[in-house]
C-alpha cells in the first residue's frame, strides 16, 4: 500500500471521513430530535413508555422498526433514536469500508481480519 508524501493513507482519509460524517449526522439529527421533543411537550421523559426500549428486539430490527415508524414514537424521539443509530453504525461501516479497501488493494492478510471483526460486530449487533 503506497503512502503519499504528508503521511496519510487513503485508508485513513477514508476513515476519518466516515467517523466525522457519522459523528456529525448523529450530532444533527439528535439536535433536530431535542428541538421537536422539547416543541411539542418539553423535555419530560416518560420511563413507562415502550417507545423508549429496544426490550426483545436485535438491533437491526430495531433499526427497521425505527425507520418505518413502527415503534409508535414521537417526531422528537424518531430523530434522536435515528441519531443514535448513526453514531452505532459509525464504527460499523468504518469496518466495512476498510474490509472493502483491503480487497480492493488485495492485501489478503488484513481482509480476512477485518472480515473476523466485520462478523464479530454483526454478530453483537444481532444478538443484543
């Protein structure tokens, strides 16, 4: 892998880009999410709410659930939950990303790691 003359990689710009992107879309949508939850009935947080709990559900049927509306949230928690998402999935794409660069640049090696830490995640995120 060729590294240009300032030191970093394009796998390191692609990474840092994705991770201030994520951070970023996170920090907005949970702002927006604040902003329409404070709106329309302030800042009290209802603990017996079942929208607020991803009680018996993988994360990616939670995600799915989100996203369609299927959880009855309000437009308040619907963004701050979205935004959440993102900042989970952040870390979760960086590893995809880097898998596809590595078998794009053919390094064997670290494709087949990054492939273990790529399952290990999808695992995690499956069984919680």
């Amino acid at each position: 892998m060729k590294t240009p003359k300032n030191g970093n990689s394009k796998l390191e710009t692609i990474i840092s880009l994705i991770l201030i992107a994520g951070v970023i879309a996170s920090l907005l949508l949970t702002v927006v999410g604040l902003f329409f939850y404070h709106s329309f009935g302030g800042f009290k947080i209802i603990l017996d709410n079942p929208a607020v709990f991803i009680d018996g559900q993988n994360f990616f049927s939670f995600i799915w659930d989100t996203i369609g509306g299927g959880n009855g949230r309000s437009a308040g928690l619907f963004w701050i939950t979205l935004g959440v998402v993102i900042l989970i999935l952040t870390p979760y794409v960086r590893v995809i990303a880097s898998f596809l660069f590595f078998a794009f640049t053919k390094d064997i090696k670290y494709v087949f790691i990054t492939l273990f830490v790529l399952v290990a995640l999808t695992i995690s995120l499956l069984l919680h």
